[in-house]
C-alpha cells in the first residue's frame, strides 16, 4: 500500500477516538473502503470498548470485511 494511502487508514484510526459517534462511524465506513491490516486492531478495540452499541456494530462488521478483503488479496496472490 502506498504511502499516502497509508496517512489516510492512520488519520481515520486516529478519528476513531473521537468524542462524536458520527465522526467514528464515518471512520470507520471510510476505514472499510481501505481494506489495510492496521485498521483490525483498532476496530476490534472499538469492538471491545465503544460505549455505543452502533458504533461495535459497524466496527465488526468493518473488520470482519477487510479480513474478507486481506484473505482474498493473498490468495490471489498466492496462486
């Protein structure tokens, strides 16, 4: 991935510990579009400990896609 890619996962996993639970869930919509294996241990802490339960929600599921995305790339990849 290349470099600037990699300053917009960090600015959206920095916006993640924002006060305004919109902002979060727009991260995390954003973090999903840029499937990058730095964003999964963010997201599963939001998972973990976000007060609001929308918030975990879309945190799952945006980790489990770019999990989805990570295992695809390699596969193609690979063979």
């Amino acid at each position: 991935m290349t470099s600037s890619v990699k300053r917009i996962v960090a600015f959206h996993i920095a916006r993640l510990q924002d006060k305004n639970r919109d902002v979060r869930l727009k991260a995390i919509t954003e973090l999903s579009l840029l499937p990058d294996v730095e964003a999964l241990d963010a997201l599963r802490h939001i998972v973990e400990h976000d007060a609001d339960m929308e918030v975990r929600q879309a945190a799952q599921e945006a980790g489990r896609s770019i999990f989805i995305q990570l295992k695809k790339e390699q596969n193609v990849s690979a063979g």
